[in-house]
C-alpha cells in the first residue's frame, strides 16, 4: 500500500524510435521518442538512449525490435518479487540538486561496468531519488504499438536536418543528441495508455 507521502514504487518509460532506419544505424547513435504517458510522447525532441539502457537492449536480444519499433523500460525502486534473472540492478552514483531547488538528478550504473543512466525528479516530494532501482526492458505491448501506429508515431522523423554523416563515412564523429535522462518515482501510479 502506497502512503499518501510516499511515491509509487513501480513505473514506466515507453520509447519509439524516430527516423528511418538506414544502413550503420547503431542504437548508441539512434533517437527515441518518449513518454511516461501517452500525452508526452508528442512533447519534447527525440534523444538517445543511456549505455546501460543500450546495453540491456543488447543482453536481452531486444536492441532489433527496439532500432525497428521500440520498447518499454520498466523500473522499480523496490526489489522486484520473483526471478531476478530479467531484472538490472543499478546503483546510485551520485546526486545532485541542479539551478531549481526542485531540479534533482541521480546518476546510477550496474555493478561492475562501465555503463550510466542519468535520472531526474522534478519535484521535492519524490527525492531523494531511490540508493538502488531495478530495471528491465520490455517489447512494446500490442496495444500501444496500434496507438503508435494510429497517431504516426512510428518511423516518424527526427526533427534535426540532415547532414552528410547520413550518407557516407566522413571520418569524424556526427554530432550528438543528447542522452535521455530517466524518470524518478511519480508521485502516484500511471498507465502509458488510459484505460
């Protein structure tokens, strides 16, 4: 049971991806659309995905169906019940409280390697972020692949301009989009997709 002060335990971020998938596309440069509702999935540019999202992506087989549709990233701020084998564990880093008094990001990692995500709470009720959260990354569920489909979300394009790195091997780096940052712990339970 959730205590009115107390934010929920368990939520989601439903990513799709944007742009045509072309040749060399790798989810390390690939940009995602994303939302905790769907109301937010038309808000806000497309960015990438952190390297531990990626590398779960790749652990799990999913990085395929996610460069082609997308997923669904579940996390939790309480040890998930039952196999843990599905679920990844990270830790906090370090945290920090941004310009806003209400602006606080966590940076998190798994034991053991190399790869980040960087989380955010925007509000004072929900901090400090969690010490410790378990994630995994899911397929998109029918349902919400019919919506995605039905509002042209999918396959959609980036709302950059096109550069040459698109077409050939330059041999410098392409810029950058920005990495996602995750969600904190909303204050109450939601669905991607209202009932």
């Amino acid at each position: 049971m959730v205590r009115d002060n107390e934010p929920a335990s368990s939520w989601s971020l439903t990513h799709v991806r944007t742009g045509v998938c072309g040749s060399g596309d790798a989810l390390d440069r690939a940009l995602f659309a994303f939302g905790r509702e769907h109301t937010e999935m038309h808000i806000g540019d497309s960015l990438r995905l952190p390297t531990a999202v990626i590398e779960m992506l790749e652990e799990t087989g999913l990085g395929d169906e996610a460069m082609e549709t997308g997923f669904v990233l579940e996390i939790r701020s309480k040890r998930p019940p039952g196999r843990r084998g599905l679920w990844t564990e990270l830790d906090l880093l370090f945290q920090r409280e941004g310009a806003n008094p209400f602006d606080v990001r966590g940076v998190y990692a798994p034991s053991a390697r190399t790869s980040t995500a960087e989380m955010v709470c925007f509000c004072q009720t929900m901090r400090p972020l969690p010490q410790r959260t378990w994630v995994r990354v899911l397929p998109l569920p029918d349902q919400t692949l019919a919506w995605l489909l039905d509002e042209g979300l999918l396959g959609r394009s980036a709302r950059f301009q096109t550069t040459l790195h698109e077409f050939c091997d330059l041999g410098v780096d392409p810029p950058s989009a920005e990495a996602l940052p995750l969600p904190g712990p909303p204050f109450s339970p939601y669905t991607f997709l209202s009932d």
